[in-house]
C-alpha cells in the first residue's frame, strides 16, 4: 500500500519515503499499467480525436492544439482518420468505444441522410462529444466548436464588391457539407445586400482538392461567364483554380481577382499571394478540447462559433473598366 500510494504521489506519506520509493521505481524502469489504473478509477484517461487527414492544412494546427492541451491536463489522445469515408469514419468510432474512451472529437463526415446509426449510438451511450465544425442533421444533437462561416463568406464577398466587381463567380465545395453550405449561402447574402440577383450559371462545383479546383477552373474559362472575380469555397481549390488560369494567361488580379478560404500556410506564399479568410484553427481546437473536458465533468456547454476575418492580398484588386476576360480553353 505503501508503494501504491508513493507511485500515486498520494499526500499522506512522508515526503523521505515516497521520494525513495519513486527513486527505486525509476532506477527499475517501472512503469505504470494505464489500463489497470483504468479499471480501478473506472477512467482511461484517453480521449478520441477522428479528421478527414492530418494532411488536410486546416486540420494540422486544429490538431496540434487539442494534443499540446490534453498532455499538459495528463490526457492521451488517439487520432484516427476517416479520410472523407462514412463506412470508415463508423469503423474508427467502434474502435475507440471499444478502448472506452472518456470523450470524443470529430469532424463528421458528411452524409445525405437525416440520421446515422453510430451517432444515435454514441447519444444514447451518452459519451461526452464534441463536433468539430458546423454540425449535419445527424449530429445535431450534441454541441460543437465552429468558425462563422456564413458571415466570413459574406465579408469575402464584400470584399470583392468594395472594388467594384458586380459578376463574381463561385467555385463552391460538396453540397452535403455543412460548411460548404453556409459559405455558399454569405456569398448570395452578400450579393442580395448589394442588390445583385444570384445567377446560377456563375456557381461551380468544385469540391475540396487542389486537382478539383484546376479542373473547374478549365470550366469556369470555357464557360465565358464574363467575371470579374471568382471566390473559392476553400484555399485549395482557390489555389488550383489561380495556378490554371496563369498558366492559362490571365493575369491576377488585373484579370480577375481570387480568394480562398481557410489561410492555410501555402495561401501566403503561393505565385499571387492569396486573399482569404484565416479561421481560427488553434483556437479551434483548445476551445473543442475544453468544452470536451467540461463535459466530461458533467457540465452543461453551447455550441460556440468563432468569427474569423479576411486577409487581403495580392490576389485581389480593382475592377477593370474593361475586362477581356480568360480566354476558352479548346
């Protein structure tokens, strides 16, 4: 008992003692059985963490943050990645339910459906979870830790009506994303403030990828919309679609103005140096790893959303009086 309570550093031995024992134990290369612990404190003191990929750049810092807090509160986190795959991401989930993990964060893959069978099991467990990003019908039942994103894509927008652009096109990103939705929906708030009707024939598809922002960039030429400016669902595709167009011969910003969303660390030092929207991913995870551990000690938490602000760069200038605009790719 003796032993148990120096290698706990419980308070109610001799401070002689307990530094003997630890000596002993660290000269014996003893290490501590977490699970055995576990069992006894009925606590794992282990705490799930699943992301598309560490690879994404707007997961990176997220990431590092949640990790660099929980060792220094005596957490370990276990990181999985559904890699965009709802079957994948219900295998990942099973897993950590399986290492009894004390709580959860994640950043749901999207799905068409209102409901998901895991996620109504992981309510009904009652594990504490916290929902990085804006949440899908499915998951709205627990709290979740978000950038506005409606009012950042409306500030984007603004942006580009400040210098005079009126036909402003959108290369937006999966429609079953939330996140892509709201964004979506600040670009025509912005238009509709401005007294600007939307027109379908300016929105793109274009999903998430650098590759996918190139190809819609080759549609968006071919289209001869006649804009002015095109605003991107995320610094990715933002960064696909302005390495095309160079190559293409349009010049940006003189041609045609681009932004991104997002700030990733690339946006800053790419050909043209990026406008974009710089999210708060740090202070995105701290805050999700906080009020994971509030629930964790039964406390009630909200749903918190984070404003994040527009960066202006080179990628963004003045309307041309007269545009000739990108030239159709055969």
């Amino acid at each position: 008992m003796t032993v148990s309570k120096a290698l706990r550093d419980k308070p109610d031995i001799s401070a002689s003692t307990r530094a003997h024992i630890q000596r002993l134990a660290q000269e014996a290369g003893y290490v501590p059985h977490s699970a055995a612990s576990g069992l006894r404190s009925k606590t794992t003191r282990l705490i799930g963490l699943i992301i598309p990929a560490v690879t994404d750049p707007i997961f990176a810092r997220l990431v590092s943050a949640v990790e660099q807090n929980a060792h220094e509160l005596g957490y370990e986190v276990i990181l999985m990645h559904s890699l965009g795959s709802v079957e994948r991401e219900e295998r990942c989930l099973r897993r950590l339910l399986a290492r009894r993990i004390d709580g959860l964060l994640v950043a749901p893959v999207p799905r068409m459906g209102p409901q998901s069978t895991v996620y109504d099991e992981l309510q009904k467990r009652g594990l504490p979870t916290v929902i990085l990003g804006q949440r899908s019908p499915f998951c709205a039942g627990f709290t979740s830790v978000e950038t506005d994103d409606l009012a950042a894509s409306a500030a984007v927008t603004r942006h580009l009506l400040e210098l005079g652009h009126r036909r402003i096109a959108f290369l937006g990103g999966p429609r079953t994303a939330p996140w892509a939705t709201e964004r979506l929906h600040g670009y025509g708030l912005a238009l509709r403030e401005a007294g600007i009707e939307l027109d379908d024939r300016l929105i793109f598809n274009a999903g998430t990828t650098v590759d996918e922002g190139a190809k819609t960039a080759l549609e968006f030429i071919n289209e001869q919309s006649d804009a002015t400016a095109l605003q991107a669902v995320n610094d990715l595709v933002a960064i696909g679609a302005a390495n095309t167009l160079l190559n293409q011969g349009v010049r940006i910003p003189q041609d045609l103005s681009v932004t991104g969303f997002g700030n990733v660390l690339v946006s800053e030092f790419f050909r043209v140096p990026l406008t974009s929207v710089r999210q708060p991913k740090f202070r995105i995870g701290a805050l999700a790893l906080d009020q994971l551990l509030r629930l964790m000690r039964g406390e009630t938490v909200e749903t918190q959303r984070l404003a994040a602000e527009v960066v202006v760069r080179s990628s963004t200038g003045p309307v041309r009086a007269a545009c000739g605009g990108p030239v159709a790719v055969p």
